[in-house]
C-alpha cells in the first residue's frame, strides 16, 4: 500500500473507534464490545474499508503483549494465597470442567479431541474487564459470590500462560503431538528458570540504576525493552510473545517500582488492546455467522445457559448457598478477552475449523453483549429462582433487627472500614449507641468476634435500613467514599426518614454539591479536611490565637470548603479523576491588549452560563480583587477562573475573542 493509503485506514479506524466507544460509554457498556463492533463494520467482510494485513496482526499482537505483562504485574503471591480456596478450588475445577464438557461435547459431535480442548480452552473464559468494573460499582468484590468471581477470573489469567503453549502443539500430527506437548513443557521450564531465577536478581539492580538517572523518558524506555525484550526471547525459544511479557510483569512485580510501571505503561497497553480487539471484529464473516446461525445460537446458549449452569453447580457443590452459587454462575457466563486471543491462536494453527471460528466469535461478542445485563439484574433472578434466598434474605434481616431491637437515638454506620471504626470508637468512648454495616464477612466475622456491633448488610437496601432502625435513628454516617452508592443510600432516607442527618464522608470536592442536593447533611472531603488541619497547624505554629484559629475552620466548613474549592493542575499531579466526572480547577487568563473582555464588566460576559466562577483577579500586581458582577476588566488583569477543563478552555475563548 501507497503511505497515503495507510494513514487513510488508521484515519478510518480511529474515527470509527472515537464514535463507538463514546456512545458505548455513554451506555454504560464496555469499552472493548465498541472496539469488536468497529471492527465487524469497517472490516473485509462489512464495509469493507480495512483489508485484512498480516501487519495490523502483528501490531494487535502487541496489545496482547501488553494485557499480559499488566496480568504479571498483577501477580501477587500473598493475595493468592489468601484467596488459595477461590482461586485453586473454584477457580481450578471452573476451567477445567468447562474444558472437559465442551472436548466431550466436539468429540460426541464428531469434531477432535484436539479441537474440543481448544474450544473449551476458549469458552472457559471470562471477561475480568467487565467483572472487575461492574463488581466495584455494585460494591460485591468482598461478597461471598464477589470472592467466587474474583477467584475463578484470576485462576483463568494463570490458566493462559500453559493454554498459549498447548494451542500451538495441538496442531501436530497424532504421532508428533506428545513430543510436542513434551518439547513445549521443557522448553517452557528451561525459560521460566532463566528468566525468573536468574532474571530475579538482575532486575532489582538494573531498575535501581535506571531510576537513579531522574529521567521520566528513560525509564519507560526501560519498561518498553524489557516487555518486549522478554517477549522476544520467549519467541525465539518457539514459545509466545506473551508468554514473555507475562514473566516480564512477574519480575518487576516484585520491585518496589511496581506501581510506577503499571501506571506509565496504562496508555499504551489500552491504545494497542483496543487495536488488538478491531483485528478480532475484522475476522468475523456476516456471510458465514449467517449460514451458520444456528451454531452461533448454540454458542451463544452454550456459554449463557450452560456454562451459567456448570459453574453454578460447581459452586454449590463446593459449599456456596443458593443464593452464591446463581449469582456467580449468571456473572461468569460470558466469553472473555483472552478467550479471543486463544481463539485468534487456535485459528492460526488451524486447530480449530475457519467455520466453527466463526460462529465461536459470534457467539462470544452476542454473550458478553449480554453479560453486563445479567449482573445487572442477577439479584432479580437470583430472588425468583433460588429458592432459598427468600430465606437467607429473611434470616440476614432478622440478625439485623435482633442487634437493633432495643436501640434508640443510635447511629448507623454505613461501612465499617478504617474511618467506619474510628467512628465507633468515638461514638462509645461518649457511649452513643450504633449499628455498623458492611458487606466483607471476614471483617465482620473478626470484629463481631470481638464484641464490635456490626452486621452483614447493604445499606443501599430499604429493607436493611429498616432493619438497622431507620425510623429510631438519630443519624447516619456513610464511611465509604463511593458517590454512586452514598446517592442510593440517600435516596432510601429521603424517602423514609427525610428529617434524619446523613453524614458522608468523599474523597475530594467533586461530589459535594450533587450528595448535598441530595439530601446529605454534611460532606466530609478527605483532602479539604487535611488541607484544614494542615493550615489551622500552621496558623498556631506562627503564633495565631487559637480562637482565631477555630474562627476560621468553622467558615471553611461553613462555606462548604469555598476556600479551596478547585487547584492549578500541574505535570506532577496524578491524573486520577474519571473523564465523563472532571473535577473543577483553577486557571488564570491574561487580559491582553485587544481582548474582547477589556472594558466589560463581568456580568455582561455571563461566564456563569459555562459553570465557571470567577474566583479572583489581580491587577496591577496587586493579587486578591474580589471580583463582583459589576468589576469592569482592564488590559493586563489575571483573571483567576474555577471550572471544569472543558468550561475554563470555553470562558477563556469568551474572554479574549468574545
């Protein structure tokens, strides 16, 4: 291809990819389903648009590379240890039966055994993407079904390191398959002990070194060659890239520079993923998903219904109620990511027939299309299927009302973590009767244990408040800092206690104004409140009286942190806040010669139509004016503005072009 043809396809792909994931997101679905769906559309078999091109395969490959190498940054030895249950009971039987199952299933319908395994192999996956994300929005990571999930989805991400090195040997003849698979083994253990026992004792002091130079630059540039470095080792020994990104996560993983590179490498391991997923949706023919509609509908019923079913009844069986058993079994029904990387790997092997490829991949995006649904409205299905959850539903209540009986004028706690138990510290050194709950069992287990009074319950149910003693409280802190879940809790008191004070406790002062509105009595921002402590120390420290001190505390709260709402953003500052909620800022404009802002007062540029307040405007060098609707601006004023970074770019074009 012509250069000029090349940039003309990624304009393609990237304009296409831009539309989709915005209007994905805004639907709150996942990101990766708007890539696959970009691909299906502007690929050979669609549109048209993008040809097929051993290149961009080679490039997606590198998303891959960089998913695994974050999946070995991820490894942590204490967490699997704690979680050795979930991850190598559950998690160990989930993969391996589905494997079982779906081999059974192909050699009954005549396929091979060799293309059954990898089938199976490819189904047994679920999306930790979609799990992770739709678990902590809904406050589950900690629930008994939560810890099931988690455990199952990190025993199928160590899964994939031994699946990437069978796939390709199943391609063998019968006669050369055991050699293969033992060839592949060998070589497999002879790498792992270079890299990981050698490599262990080399990577600590080489990162030490390169951290030493104080170069932002270098260091990534470190990070880049020893993914891709171990990777192509790992290649050359006849494995996989991503074999070698992965033990390339697992070395760093144990340096103390973990979280810096997890954080520099974020933007390209998303940029190339998504490209790896646009490759994935070129691959799928209409024609042929067409013909073959019926084995799509049986993939499609295959992953929902019974592989929904299998994991469930493997749940049950390992000593989950009802309940957990169902919701983990409508979480985990649905294909995953390395699943299209398994599949992608099948094909090139020809493993697994071109046809059966794809009503597989149709199958797989129509199920995780389906799958944030499901976890939606698993506590729905859940209630009208599980039989005994009506039961254990009624019992958590009853243990709820038992400890609140005799209470009045208590508080409730919502949330029993760090603050949540320095609170009721206070509350019983002034013995104030409470009721904390929380949704970790092993938390509540060991301080129940101690006498504490909490109990298993979601605050963000009616029916657990009522049974806390909604209508006798005196008052109700929220300890967690997730507006999304304070908002419900709040909707809850409105609606049942509108005169109780509700205090919530949030990160920053994003979310003031919108938990105020609804219904909070007060809003306790972490940093607004070290930022208070902070200056009422040094107040005292330079010989401030301490009334004066208090003085001024009280007005900072008072005004709802006025005085530090918003901050001028620099390069240090870590970039944290979500992009659909940016937090407000502080930004300062030049009024220059000729700027349609000189001579107008500030009512009659209505800045306030674009959510930006103007905080100060120093003039003359004289720092602090305060600013009124009627202060004309002059030439040479710094206009001190707050908003959002979309709004500020809006009031500064208003400013000086009018």
């Amino acid at each position: 291809m012509m250069p000029h043809d090349s940039l003309e396809i990624a304009l393609i792909v990237l304009a296409a990819a831009v539309a989709v994931v915005v209007a994905f997101r805004r639907l709150d679905l996942p990101p990766l389903l708007g890539y696959l769906l970009v691909g299906i559309l502007v690929g050979p078999h669609t549109l048209g648009w993008v040809a097929e091109s051993a290149e961009a395969s080679y490039l997606a490959e590198f998303g891959v590379v960089f998913l695994m190498f974050t999946i070995g940054l991820e490894f942590n030895l204490p967490r699997l240890r704690t979680m050795r249950g979930e991850v190598f009971g559950f998690g160990a039987s989930q993969v391996i039966a589905t494997i079982v199952l779906v081999m059974l299933l192909s050699m009954a319908l005549g396929a091979s055994w060799q293309s059954g395994f990898a089938i199976g192999a490819v189904l047994c996956m679920s999306s930790t993407a979609i799990l992770g994300k739709m678990l902590a929005e809904r406050l589950e990571l900690n629930a008994p079904h939560g810890r099931k999930i988690i455990g199952a989805a990190l025993f199928q991400d160590l899964a994939v390191v031994p699946l990437l090195i069978a796939i390709p040997a199943l391609a063998r003849p019968g006669e050369e398959l055991a050699w293969a698979l033992a060839l592949a083994v060998v070589k497999a253990t002879a790498v792992l002990f270079v890299i990981l026992v050698l490599g262990q004792r080399l990577m600590r002091r080489w990162y030490h070194l390169v951290a030493r130079q104080k170069s932002s630059e270098l260091f990534i540039l470190n990070v880049l060659l020893t993914i891709l470095g171990l990777a192509f080792l790992t290649e050359r020994a006849g494995l996989s890239l991503a074999l070698g990104a992965f033990l390339a996560g697992v070395l760093i993983s144990e340096t103390e520079y973990r979280y810096q590179v997890e954080e520099d490498i974020r933007p390209f391991r998303e940029v190339l993923l998504g490209f790896f997923f646009v490759t994935i949706g070129m691959l799928l023919d209409w024609k042929v998903v067409f013909a073959n509609w019926i084995w799509v509908g049986a993939t499609f019923a295959l992953l929902v219904g019974a592989k929904g079913a299998l994991v469930a009844a493997l749940s049950r069986l390992l000593g989950a109620d009802p309940g957990v058993a169902l919701r983990t079994g409508l979480s985990l029904a649905h294909a995953g990511e390395f699943g299209f990387v398994l599949l992608q790997l099948a094909g090139r092997h020809a493993v697994v027939d071109a046809n059966v490829m794809q009503s597989l991949l149709a199958g797989m995006v129509l199920s995780m299309l389906a799958a944030p649904f499901l976890i939606q409205h698993s506590e729905r299905l859940v209630r009208r299927f599980a039989a005994g959850e009506w039961m254990a539903r009624a019992l958590e209540l009853h243990r709820i009302a038992v400890q609140t009986m005799s209470a009045e004028g208590h508080v409730i706690i919502c949330g029993y973590g760090r603050s949540g138990q320095n609170l009721a510290r206070i509350l019983e050194r002034e013995a104030i009767p409470f009721i904390a709950l929380d949704l970790d069992p092993q938390r509540i287990r060991e301080a129940a244990a101690a006498g504490e009074s909490v109990v298993y319950g979601d605050a963000a149910r009616r029916e657990v408040l009522i049974a806390a003693g909604l209508k006798r409280a005196k008052a109700m802190v929220i300890t967690y800092a997730n507006t999304a879940s304070a908002l419900r809790v709040l909707s809850v008191v409105h609606r049942e206690r509108p005169d109780l004070p509700v205090l919530v406790r949030t990160l920053d002062d994003a979310d003031i104004d919108v938990l105020k509105r609804a219904g909070a009595a007060e809003v306790v921002s972490e940093i607004m409140e070290g930022s208070l402590m902070l200056g009422s120390h040094a107040l005292m420290l330079v010989g401030v009286p301490l009334n004066r001190v208090l003085r001024r505390i009280r007005e900072a709260r008072q005004q709802r942190y006025a005085l530090f709402r918003g901050f001028f953003r620099g390069e240090s500052d870590e970039v944290a806040e979500s992009p659909e909620k940016p937090q407000p800022r502080l930004h300062s404009v030049l009024v220059t010669q000729g700027a349609a802002a000189v001579g107008r007062p500030l009512q009659q540029l209505r800045l306030e139509e674009l959510d930006v307040e103007v905080t100060a405007i120093r003039r003359r060098g004289i720092r602090g004016l305060a600013p009124t609707p009627q202060t004309r601006l002059e030439e040479g004023d710094v206009v001190v503005l707050l908003g959002t970074p979309e709004a500020l770019a809006a009031a500064e074009m208003r400013l000086l072009q009018g």
